[in-house]
C-alpha cells in the first residue's frame, strides 16, 4: 500500500479578507463575537450538564 503525500498550502490573510469570505459563504449571518456573553453561555451549559 503506497500512501500519496500532497503539498499541504498555507495563507495569512487580513481581517478583511477573513471578513470578505465570510460574508460571501454566509452572508450577514456572521455577527462579532461578544466575549462576556459566550462565557456565560457557556457557564450555563456547563451547569446543565452538571445536573444531568
């Protein structure tokens, strides 16, 4: 059995050109990121998976 190694690529890209992306796969469905509001998301789905 022969294994095909292929060229693995990498890119640096702005902030704009991530944003551009996202906007043309997802559109306006791609909102910033509220830092404090995904930690207590988070905390509570920690807690409910505590109690079960």
């Amino acid at each position: 059995m022969t294994t095909e190694r292929k060229e693995l690529n990498s890119y640096t890209l702005t902030s704009e050109e991530i944003e551009k992306l996202l906007k043309d796969e997802f559109g306006d469905k791609v909102a910033p990121m509220n830092r404090a509001k995904l930690a207590k998301q988070n905390l509570q789905r920690m807690k409910n998976r505590a109690r079960q």
